[in-house]
C-alpha cells in the first residue's frame, strides 16, 4: 500500500481477478475447471439411467408389471376355480333373482342338484360341441334349479375351456356376429338328476336357453329351462327373445326365457366376484 497522491491515505490496488479478461466483459473458459465439472454432469445422467433401467428390469423379472401380467394372473386365476372353489359358491344353494322374472317381478331359485366334474362329450348338442372345440374342454360343472312355485327347472352350466385370452375372444366374437347363442340347434343340454323335480328334463323338454362366451376369463356360461312336469316344447326359443315383452311364445309366456337368463346372469356374477377375491388374496 502507498499513499495517494496529495491524501495521505493508503492506495489500494487488487490483483486481476483470475478468470477475467481485460478486453472483454465475459468469462474465460478455463478448461482446468468446467472439464471437471462436465465429466460430474455427465457421470450424474449415466447414473440416473442406471437407476431407471434397473428398476425396470426388475419389475420384469419379478412379474411387477401392472399392464398385462395383471390380466394374465386374473386369467390364471379364473381357470383354476372349478378344483379350488367350493360348489356352493359357484352354485349357491338358493339364488335370488330380484326383478328378474317378467314384468320385473322378483324370482327366488333353489338348488335340486349338482353334477359331478366331467368333460363336454355329453353335455352338448353335437353342432355345440363343434363350436365350442376351438377353445378347448377342461371341466364341465352344472347344477339344476328348480323357481318357488315348483314349475320350472333350469340347468345352469360353467364349461372351463383350455383357452389362452385372445382365443376366447375370437370365441365370443364369433358367437355374436354369427348368432351362434341364438340357434336352436346350438342348445346346451340338461342335466336331470334321477330322484328330483328334474327327472323328466331330457333334450325335449328344453324350452329356453342362453349361452355366453367371457372375453376376460376361460369360461363359457350357459343356462336350459323348461317346465317340470316334463312336458315337449316343439318350439324353444332363446332366452333375448323369449324375454320381449312382444313375443307369445309358449316359453315366453311361461317366463321360461327369464328363468334361464336370469340364473345364468348371477352365475356369472358370482364367479366374477369370485375371481376378484381369489386374485386379491394370492
């Protein structure tokens, strides 16, 4: 420090500051200093990429994924229930039909029998054996319902198929644009259980039916009703129209088509739930 000229006070001077440039305003690049700091930016994103990669890589491998592996395992879960459910909550012992029968009146249906597992060599027509072979045969399980007034006997079916989710949706497909659920020549057969109001409900007692193919599990819901006094219906008639408050079918005027709709609709309802608790407990 020196004093300045005519104050007696100390001068100061500071030394050029290291990264400035006396012709310019702007800062020098100094590459002893950014290279370092690059390489730091750059180490910073191959991390965070690691991190990414790996945590998906993981997820794959361990099945974590929530898009199709979740509707896979829903899937699996739905082809296995005919060997771990039990019978009554698949086919509950008394179903209630709430605005169910014509006109919205409500319906109560009691359970009369249940077939054992078997396979489909007899439980179809043979036109319906060959429509429904594309998917495959694994269990066949069935049970007869009888209405509170004694008159009706329905058969109620679950056909678990060996069929992967895109075959059972070509199924479905096929079944409604060509009106496979609708001929009366592709009816499901019933099962009359010897001993019961059911005894006499053969092929040609079969008045009205439904058949549904579900695109999201392997399964194939049906449902025949009929009067149960064993009389012959000349002229069945599916359960869609059947239910048309125009048709005067006898079936339709007995609430037959009703009868098998009906039954089928909270079968299928309960398995659903079914499938739902069963998949969120595993």
């Amino acid at each position: 420090m020196t004093p300045g000229p005519g104050t007696g006070r100390p001068f100061v001077t500071f030394a050029r500051p290291a990264l400035y440039d006396d012709s310019t305003t702007r800062l020098r690049p100094v590459r002893s200093w950014a290279r370092p700091k690059a390489v730091a930016a750059a180490a910073c994103v191959v991390l965070g990429l690691g991190l990414i990669g790996g945590a998906a890589t993981g997820s794959w491998l361990t099945g974590e994924a929530e898009g199709a592996g979740g509707t896979q395992s829903a899937y699996a879960v739905a082809g296995e229930l005919w060997h771990s459910v039990p019978v009554d909550r698949l086919f509950p012992v008394t179903i209630k039909g709430e605005g169910a029968g014509p006109g919205g009146a409500d319906r109560t249906w009691t359970r009369i029998a249940v077939a054992p597992d078997s396979g489909c060599k007899t439980a179809f027509d043979p036109l319906l054996r060959k429509a429904l072979a594309p998917a495959g045969c694994l269990r066949l399980l069935r049970a007869t319902y009888t209405d509170a007034t004694r008159s009706h006997v329905t058969t109620v079916g679950l056909l678990f198929t060996k069929a992967d989710a895109e075959a059972m949706r070509s199924l479905r497909t096929r079944f409604t644009e060509e009106g496979l659920d609708r001929r009366a020549d592709l009816m499901p057969r019933p099962y009359a259980a010897k001993g019961t109001l059911a005894a006499d409900f053969g092929d040609a007692q079969r008045a009205s039916w439904t058949v549904s193919v579900l695109p999201d599990a392997p399964v194939v819901a049906f449902a025949v009703s009929g009067f149960a006094d064993g009389r012959t219906v000349t002229e069945p008639e599916p359960a869609e129209e059947a239910m048309k408050t125009s048709a005067t079918s006898a079936p339709a005027q007995a609430g037959l088509g009703n009868e098998a709709k009906g039954i089928a609709d909270r079968v299928e309802r309960g398995l659903r739930k079914t499938i739902a608790a069963t998949e969120k407990s595993s």
